[in-house]
C-alpha cells in the first residue's frame, strides 16, 4: 500500500484534531468513492489509500507510533490494520449520509425530540428588573395513553424480524459495504401491530402547552433562555429537547441601552445653561436631582453612578449617563425678543471674547484662512 505521508493523504496538519481528521476523511472519501468513480482503478487505489491514512491517525495508539517511527512503527505494530471491515469504518463517519448510525452490531437508538425557539419580547423596565410571562408553545408531546411507545395498552412493539431490532440493514458491493435504514420498520428497529388510537402508533402528538417562563433581571437582546426538556417529544418515547426563549428588548422612548449602562438626552434652557441651576432627570427608579454648573456648553454629557443596569452576569451595576441639550426658544412674542436682542447687543462690545471665546475663536479663524486663500 502506498507510502506517502498519511497526514499528505488526508490534507491535514500534524497537529490536526480528532474532528478534523475525521472531516477531512469524510471529504475525500466522497471524492473517490468506488460508486462515484464508477470502476476507475486508479480512483479506488487512491480510495484504499484514503482509507489507510485514516485508520492509523483515527487510533491513538497507531498515531503516536507513525509519528514517532513513521511507517517503519506500523510495521512493527503488525500492518497498518488495513484489513478491517470496510462498511465497518466508513458507516462510522457516514452513517448519518445513508441513514444509519455505525458498524455491525450497534443498536438503533429512538431519536430525540427537536430543540424549539420562542422569540420573546420585553420592555426595557421587564428587562432591568425581570419578569414572569406565561407562554404557549405548540409542540409535539408524548401520548399519556400509551406513554409514549405507540401501542395499544396491554400490548407492546415486537422486534423487527428483518433487521433483528438493529434499525439498519447492511448492503454489499464487492468490497466495499454501507448501511441503510431497515425498509421494514423504518430505522426504528421495532413492529407496532397493534398502534395506540390516540396517537396512532407514533408515540406522540401535537398539542398547544402553557409555560411560565422566569426571565432573570439584567437580560438583553441576544440572551436566550433554556428550559430543558419542554422542546418536542422524542421518537417512541426518546427524551424530549429543549425550549430556548430567545430575548429582544423593545426600542426605550427614553433610554438608550450599552451593556450595563444607560444613555438619555435632557434639555435645558438657555438661562439654566448660562447660569447653573437644578434640573429634574428620569431615571428607571424615578426622577432625581442634577445640578448643571454655570456656562454649561450643549452636549455635555453627566453621569449619575449606579443609576445604570445590573447585568444577567452579575458585574457592578452600571451608570446613567445623560447628556444636556441646549433647546432654543421658539414663538417669542415682541418683548421677548426685544429682550434677547438687547442681551445680543450687550455681549457684542470689546469684551465679546470673553462671554463668546468659541464663538469669536471661530470666526476669526474663518477669516484667517479666507486672507490666506485670496493671497
């Protein structure tokens, strides 16, 4: 048999894993399986070749002698155990492809019930503080009738006498053999003759069920919550999967949510901008204090500690951080704007820079680069 180096065959690193050596066998494997290349010679030697590579780097005990001693350690070990059965190693890592589940002798087992989702909406408050929420799922649930094993009470399932209970039947061709589920039962390797009348033989039905869901306090969108065992009913009385209740959190008309801190926009007047005062600010406890300092400019942003969130993964809690925007007045009457502009009025004397530095430091630098740029 050939004398490359098995880890060449394969296409994989020397330090590939289990699963990737697997994978890798899987790929050429279908790649040169006899039943693709249709009786092409040089296909089924590299085929055999595969084959070889993957029975010494899926053994533990055979890889640690190859990657010592390289070909020489097989040898050593008696051959490279070339001579196994074919159906054998290739229903191991195909046997999903062509229905069933392994070598010789291994049992069908009944399949599990299918995982569900449940998409969840919540407020933010819900959210932050956590709820309770009663939900109904439709889902496949095991017959109380027959408790799940599709038969009629007082009777009971009988071994499928094709397949001798074991859910598959072996095809041959030449030297190569893979298995199938068994066309009498089905794969499930038992005869129902006599079916459950409520359930009719397949162990389990649909129906709508209620559950209370506990979310935690401190979620966010993308968190999910799992509640084993309440997904679909198993095959024949198989375990059931699992509920995951998947969480998003409305849109806040107030807030703004990152992690475990929150973010809102307040507006102040011109007046409580110029010359400080106190403000009232929402938080999700209620309103509370903030002192805005004098000459605060727009978009300057306060933070309230431990006014944020606590996550779901514990963590300090989070802050509040609010940022003041200045809100200009709008339909002034006559005397209010006589008002504002004799203020204008009194600011735009020599000492302007001094109340308006943004302002003025601006303009003087737009003239600047207009001086320059008609030079």
């Amino acid at each position: 048999m050939s004398k490359r180096d098995y880890y060449e065959v394969l296409g994989v690193s020397r330090d590939a894993s289990e699963k990737d050596v697997k994978k890798a066998y899987k790929r050429m494997a279908m790649k040169y399986h006899p039943d693709r290349t249709k009786g092409d010679k040089a296909m089924e030697e590299q085929f055999k070749e595969v084959k070889e590579a993957y029975e010494v780097l899926n053994d533990a005990q055979k890889k640690a002698a190859y990657d010592q001693y390289g070909h020489a350690g097989l040898n050593q070990q008696g051959g490279h155990g070339g001579q196994g059965d074919f159906g054998d190693i290739f229903g191991d890592v195909f046997g999903d492809i062509f229905g069933g589940g392994g070598g010789r002798g291994r049992q069908q087992r009944a399949a599990r019930g299918s995982d569900l989702r449940y998409n969840m909406e919540l407020t933010l408050e819900e959210a932050v503080r956590g709820v309770s929420k009663t939900i109904r799922i439709p889902s496949q649930c095991h017959c109380e009738v027959c408790n799940g094993s599709g038969a009629k009470t007082g009777t009971k399932a009988t071994t499928c006498s094709t397949c001798h209970g074991q859910g598959q039947v072996q095809m041959r061709q030449g030297f190569f053999a893979v298995n199938q589920a068994c066309p009498t039962c089905h794969g499930k390797g038992k005869i129902i003759k006599d079916p459950c009348r409520k359930c009719h033989g397949e162990g389990r039905y649909e129906r709508s069920k209620d559950l209370k869901v506990t979310i935690p306090a401190g979620v966010d969108t993308g968190d999910r919550i799992r509640l084993t065992g309440e997904g679909e009913a198993g095959d024949m009385g198989a375990g059931s999967g699992d509920l995951y209740v998947q969480v998003s959190v409305r849109q806040h008309a107030i807030f703004e949510r990152d992690g475990s801190n929150l973010y809102c926009e307040v507006p102040i007047s011109f007046a409580h901008a110029a010359i400080g005062g106190e403000i009232e600010v929402p938080t999700l406890d209620g309103r509370v204090k903030l002192k805005i300092p004098a000459e605060t400019q727009t978009g300057r942003m306060f933070r309230l500690r431990g006014k944020g969130v606590k996550s779901v993964r514990g963590g300090a809690t989070g802050d509040l951080l609010c940022k003041v925007t200045l809100e200009t007045p709008v339909k002034l009457n006559a005397e209010q704007k006589e008002l504002l502009q004799q203020f204008e009025a009194s600011l735009n004397n020599a000492s302007a820079k001094k109340h308006k530095p943004k302002s003025e430091g601006f303009f003087d630098g737009v003239k600047s680069f207009f001086d320059d740029f008609t030079k």
